[in-house]
C-alpha cells in the first residue's frame, strides 16, 4: 500500500486564512480548532459545509463577551448556528493576571490566546486569528504526518483538561492543581482583582505557583503550550543567544522593556544580525514603546513597520524558526511575581528545525520586510508636533512642512546619539572593571570612564579634558586619574596631549570574560 509523504508549508503573507480553509475543506473526519478569537465569515462557512458532510467539529475559544461590541452582533450568531449543526464550542472562561493597570483589558482579559488548527489530514500552528481582517500572518502546517496529528490533538486535549472540562466544582483540573501545590496560600491566588465584574469569580488565576511553569530544558521541535510546557520568556531568550548569524522577528505588539534591553545588551555583546518587524503603537505603553524604539536604532538593529495590519507573531534564526501566538508584551511573555511566582497567558508555539522550511521563513521574512519602512520614520513624524510648538508656541514662529521634518530629524538623531554615548561608556567602564577585577562601580571608575570617552573622539590636552570633566564634577583630581589610566596602558601620552591606547583597553587577554 503506497503511503502519502509528509509535506510541510510555511508562509508569512495576508493569505493565511484562504490555506486555513483549504486545510478545512480537505478533511474528511474531524477538525479541532484551538483560536483566541473566530469571526471570519468563510472560515465559518467551510466548517458548515464540513457539518453538513458528517465530520466531527471541535473548537474551543473565548467567552462570546471577548469579542468587540462592534462586530459581536454578527458573530455571536454564526456560533451558536455552528452549534445548533451539531459543533462542539468549548470556552476558556479564565482569566490571569491583574488588569488594573491597563485600559484595555478589563472585563475580557481571558487567558487563552493560542492559535492551532488540528484535523485527520493536517496540523497546522499559526499566529493568525481567524477574524475578517486582512492580516500579515505567520503558519506553518504538516500533511499527511501521523505523529504531527497526534501531538496537536493532545495539545488540544490538553487545554480541555486544564480549563474546560469539568472538575469538581470547577471548569478544568487548573484550580485543584493550584491547590495541591499552594494549599494555604491558593485563596489569594484566586482572589478577585478590584473593579472587576463579580461573574469572573470563578475563573480568576492572579499568577501560577512557580512549580507548574517549566523551566526550559531543551528545544524541542514540537507544539508547545506556555507556560506549563515552558516559560515563552525563557524560550525566546534561549533561541536568541543560541542563534550564531542572525535573529528576525515579527510581533504585533512590542511593549516589554526587559526584553527590549536583552535585545540591546545581545546586539552590544554579539555581532548577529537582529531585526524587528512591528506596530509602533500601544494605547497604555506609548512613550515606553518609543524609548525602546530608540534604544534599538542606537544599536543599529534594523527596526521596521508596515502599512499592512501586522499580526504575524514569529522568531526566526540560523537554527530555529519559532511560530506563535507570541507578542513581545509582558503577559504574553511571561514574568516572575516573586521567586513562588509566575505570571503568564497561555500561548502556542510551534518549533521548527527544518532546513528547508527555516530557508523559505528567512526568504520571505526578508521580501515582507523589504517592504516596510524604518520606525524611525514613524518616530520623526510625531517629532514633527513638538517642533511646531517649539517654533510657533515659544517663538511665535510659523513654519514649513519640510521645515518641521528637518528639524525634527535632528532631534531624533540627537536622541539616538544620547543612547549611543550611555552604551559606549557602559562598555568602556566594562572594560576597566574587567580590568580592575571588580565589579561595583566608583566614582572614579565613571571619570575613568569619561577620560576615555573623550579620547576616543580625539587627542586631547590636559585642560581640555578638566573642562570637560569640570562641567559634571569640579571637585575631581583629574590629574590623579589620567596617571592611574596611564599607568595601567590604556592612555598614552603625545607631546602636551593624550591619546586613548584602543589596543589595550579592548584587548581581550586584559579583559577575561568571567566563567
């Protein structure tokens, strides 16, 4: 009997939903849905039809008050029609976290927001919710893979028993498992946020005992479910410094500072290729996201954005390619309340090895990104009001369109190279401390630091660098200082001027990396 090959797709474009109905229209026994939010109207159409044919229909999702007040009079129907034909529709009803300091989440902050498609015929993992909008995307699908099929069905067997079958008195096993491992301290645990409507009473998690999020032990080429599989924060930050050339990624929303600076620090550390493809906006976080917009650019990592509505949720490097339902905020990566603590949604993620799928992720990736345009266009265009009110407000000035976007320009180059200057200093005062086998940081140590700054630009007499210097701390002995630097090789002195030794001071045989 000839058996069928596995074949393996992956494609990030605005088509994916069209290659989600292909895969529902080709199946012939059952389709398991697993999706934060179902709205599409031909994705419902093709399930009607797979209804209509006898095949077993399984989707589980968010309580219909998740869906926008806008479009839910049009939704909710759909889905309850899908029921009445005879479609099981099972709803998370869990929430997690604490929404009290966002503006867009209460009331409807549930915590499921994965994203796998699972039938006889295929498993596919995606980033894509299957909603009417035309979205830039992310998926990756098997066919014909036995052992794929069964993997997604157990994930999705798995979300069953954790937050919707029934358990006791509860939906799911999540709140006796949070109880056998916190025992006394499992009331709080479930305890109701302030200002939150009292129906999520039964369904509220503030964060999980550490003991049920795994730490990461391997990279596994499988369907992962975060963070009881793995944290997704230790994941990303595994797959990254694990990358030897280069790390791309793609997410709808990029608020997480912590994971912003790992970024800076990995592209001040390593010389691979980073690059991120985003939204520039967040509605809670907007002067955060353009500081770490800034901070990124200052360390030349190729930031960019669409015009296209960007949902595509992905991370791809020389060795793995990781497809998600991901965001780099910080709920959706995950984050430690206390060293018993964790804080985090349930997400999917599917990893990937294989070469031939890892070239197309990085051809693609590359056409999309071709494509957009550097944030920092995004961010001189909303420079250009603080130069209007600077011109017309304080010096009753008018001026031109063109005369605001060049000013503005230099403002935000002005503001890069203020984040250039604090890492360069950073590495040399590094350098010293490597040096001086120490590691708290002096006051003499920051002069030290700023001598060599200086220097670094271009010879300098003695004066020269006491006016510089002076203007921060008039008290300091420069003199004492520059003789320690010479002293130790790292400035040597020119006629009446002094020149930074670059050799020494970066030399790898004065500076051990600690083991």
């Amino acid at each position: 009997m000839e058996v069928d090959s596995v074949e393996t797709t992956f494609d990030f474009s605005t088509h994916v939903i069209p290659l989600i109905i292909q895969e529902i229209n080709s199946a012939k026994e059952y389709v398991r849905i697993a999706i934060f939010q179902l709205h599409n109207r031909d994705v419902i159409k093709a399930l009607e039809d797979k209804l209509k044919e006898g095949l077993r229909v399984e989707i589980l999702t968010l309580p219909y008050d998740s869906i926008n007040k806008d479009i839910r009079p049009q939704v909710e129907p759909r889905m309850k029609q899908l029921e009445l034909m005879g479609a099981k529709i099972y709803f998370d009803k869990w929430n997690v976290g604490d929404p009290g300091r966002t503006t867009t989440a209460v009331g409807r902050w549930y915590l499921f927001h994965g994203k796998f498609i699972v039938t006889d015929k295929s498993a596919i993992a995606l980033s894509a919710n299957l909603t009417q909008e035309k979205e830039l995307d992310a998926v990756v699908m098997f066919r014909n893979a036995k052992e794929k099929t069964k993997e997604f069905n157990l994930k999705f067997e798995q979300i069953l028993d954790l937050f919707v079958t029934r358990d006791d008195s509860f939906d799911g096993t999540i709140h006796r498992r949070i109880v056998d491992i916190s025992k006394a301290e499992s009331e709080k645990i479930f305890e109701l946020p302030e200002n939150v409507d009292p129906k999520h009473r039964e369904h509220w998690i503030r964060h999980y005992p550490i003991e049920m999020c795994q730490p990461l032990r391997s990279i596994e080429e499988r369907l992962h479910l975060t963070p009881f599989d793995c944290r997704a924060r230790d994941l990303f930050v595994k797959v990254i410094n694990d990358a030897e050339k280069y790390a791309y990624m793609s997410t709808e929303s990029f608020t997480d500072f912590d994971f912003s600076n790992f970024l800076v620090t990995t592209a001040v550390n390593r010389k691979i290729d980073i690059r991120v493809l985003t939204q520039t906006t967040s509605m809670d976080f907007k002067d955060r996201v353009e500081n770490m917009l800034r901070d990124l650019l200052a360390q030349k990592i190729d930031v960019r954005t669409t015009d296209e509505a960007l949902h595509a949720k992905l991370l791809l490097t020389d060795k793995v390619l990781l497809v998600s339902s991901i965001n780099l905020n910080k709920i959706n990566l995950g984050f430690s309340q206390s060293a018993k603590y964790w804080r985090e949604n349930t997400e999917s993620v599917y990893i990937c090895k294989s070469p031939d799928v890892l070239r197309l992720a990085k051809e693609k990736y590359l056409e999309v990104l071709s494509h957009g345009y550097e944030v920092g266009i995004k961010l001189t265009e909303k420079l250009k009001n603080t130069v209007y009110n600077t011109l017309g407000k304080t010096f009753g000035l008018q001026s031109s369109t063109e005369a605001r976007e060049l000013f503005a320009k230099f403002i935000l180059k002005k503001q890069i190279d203020v984040r250039k200057t604090i890492m360069k200093i950073g590495k040399i005062t590094e350098k010293l401390m490597g040096h001086y086998h120490r590691t708290k940081v002096e006051k003499q140590d920051i002069v030290s630091a700023l001598v060599l700054y200086y220097l670094s630009e271009r010879k300098r007499d003695i004066d020269d660098l006491k006016e510089n210097v002076s203007e921060i701390d008039e008290s300091v002995n420069l003199s004492a200082i520059i003789s320690g630097l010479e002293f130790a090789g790292f400035v040597e002195k020119e006629g009446t001027c002094f020149k930074i030794n670059v050799e020494a001071l970066f030399s790898e045989s004065r500076n051990p990396k600690k083991s």
